[in-house]
C-alpha cells in the first residue's frame, strides 16, 4: 500500500475566508512543514491569495505541494452556480500551475483535487449530525445540486484536468447515509469520485469502516479525523452548528479520540487504496495556538501505527 499524509488549513482553523481570526497563510504552511507535512490543501477559496508567483515561492521556501482545492459553498442555489463556476476558474487556474505532488503507484488520479462541499444552509447546519431531525432537499432542489454538481465537475475536469471528489460535510445537503446513497446513484464516478472523511462519517451517525469499504471503488481521496466522544456526546445534546461544536474541541488529534486507525490501516490495504490521506482538525481559529503541536501529534501517532 502507497500512502501520503497531508495537512490542511482547517487544523488552523481556517474554514470561513472572512473570519477576523485567522492566521496569516504563510504561518499555516510554515507550521505544516514544521510538523512534517509535504503535502498540504489550499483551504477554503479566498483565504491563500490566487497569486501564483507568492503562492509558489512560499510552498517552495516550506517544501510543500497542494493537493487539492475546495469549493466549500452553497450547491443547491441556482443563483450560486456562476459563482461556483468562477471559483472552479480560478482554483483549477492558480493549482494546475503549481508544481504537482508526486502520484503515488496505484493511485487512480493525480494530485491536486478539487473537493467539492455543499456548504450555508442554517437549517441543516443546526442538525449537523442528526440524521432523524434534518430536513432532506425536494427532488426538484436535489436535482438542480446534481446537476451544479455536474457542471463543477465537467470544468474541472475538462478544461483543467483535476479530478473532482464530492465530499459529504456534516451541517450541508449530502451528509446522511441516505444522501450519501442517492449521491453515489445519481453522480456517474465517470464524473466525480468521492472524498470520505472519517470524523464527518461519525459525526453524522455512520460507521467510517463500514463506509470506506462500501464505496471503495467511488474513492479517490479521503480525509482524517477524531473526536473526542464525550465532547460529542454533550454538542449531540445541544442546538449547536457543526463549527461551534469543533470549536468546543469536538475533533481532538488523531489517536487521542474514538477512531480505530489501525483496524483503518488495515481496511485501506483490503480495499487496495493508494495516494493521499489529508488529516483534517476544525476548530476556532483563536485556538490555533496548538495547531503545530496537534497536527505533529497527529502525524506521529498515525506513523506509530504503521502508515
């Protein structure tokens, strides 16, 4: 099995572009090389600047590379779809200049990515996590995220390159089982793959070994995570968004919370995944003073245990 790990901006607390709290971009790649990291995601558009000359001098001065890009926004809204399409442009433009990660034997696309999320609905981010409270979209709205989807998609991919990988979000519009299956049913993999993560897969009342090998032959990327269970018992018990809950510590470094990385390991040599494995940690970017030390704590504990 060939596996990379790679960091992200969000284990700085780095998931809205407007927070007044975040921390400069040029500290996040330095930490993330600091902790061991060659590989590391561009973060939500609008927080690493699209200046390709700044953007690569800095990964180069870090030895970094990007993996992927995120569109972390509203799916659903038909008056949202030139502004995603836009960001595909830009995204897609500024990464596919950058010097590419080296594609590992047996991974089935190239490095960077771009992680497609549907983000911004109050109501679902209030039930992020509870699957039987939740209200699911109409099949008309259904409909026109699939095929927002599908237009993401087809740019990246076509004129850029970069595969596209859809990735269910705790507190969006594709988060629960049912969505997940209806997702896998209406999205060709000939269009985009699947990027799971463990920590939403939990989170959200599922089973991350059980998934990961469900949808094996849909992955192509996958993100890590932890959570402290007894912080996710007690935001389970509240009227909380997904954010605010990691804010209160609801995801922990890797090896501290409830996730089986070795039964993990073991799956992924079964499933014969090859490639990039991001470790993901939100929290409140105020918080960030321990970001270095967690995802080196994180980095470590998965390299304890064989990966």
């Amino acid at each position: 099995m060939s596996l990379k790990i790679a960091g992200a901006p969000c284990c700085w607390g780095v998931d809205d572009p407007k927070n007044p709290y975040l921390p400069p971009w040029e500290k996040v790649l330095r930490e993330a090389s600091k902790a061991g990291y060659k590989g590391i995601e561009l973060g939500p558009y609008g927080y690493i600047p699209m200046d390709i000359i700044r953007v690569q001098q800095e990964l180069s001065k870090n030895d970094l590379t990007i993996i992927a890009g995120t569109i972390f926004d509203d799916l659903v809204s038909e008056s949202n779809l030139k502004n995603l399409l836009k960001q595909v442009d830009d995204i897609c433009s500024l990464i596919t200049k950058l010097p590419p990660a080296p594609k590992e034997e047996g991974q089935k696309f190239p490095t960077p990515y771009l992680v497609i999320i549907d983000w911004g609905h109050d109501e679902r981010d209030y039930k992020a996590g509870h699957p039987e409270q939740a209200q699911r979209l109409s099949e008309g709205d259904w409909k026109k995220m699939m095929n927002h989807i599908s237009a993401i998609s087809e740019k990246a991919w076509t004129q850029y390159g970069v595969r596209p990988v859809i990735h269910p979000h705790a507190g969006g519009y594709i988060e629960f089982e049912d969505e997940i299956t209806k997702l896998v049913n209406d999205i060709p993999y000939e269009t985009a793959g699947l990027c799971l993560d463990t920590g939403h897969l939990y989170y959200s009342k599922m089973d991350p070994i059980q998934w990961l090998r469900l949808c094996a032959d849909r992955i192509d990327y996958i993100h890590f995570k932890d959570i402290d269970v007894q912080m996710y018992e007690e935001v389970m018990n509240e009227h909380i968004r997904f954010f605010d809950a990691c804010a209160k510590g609801v995801m922990c470094p890797i090896g501290q919370g409830i996730m089986d990385y070795e039964t993990i390991h073991e799956l992924l040599k079964e499933i014969n995944y090859h490639g990039y494995v991001t470790i993901e940690q939100e929290r409140d970017p105020r918080n960030a003073g321990t970001s270095l030390d967690d995802v080196s704590q994180s980095l470590a504990y998965l390299k304890q245990v064989g990966y």
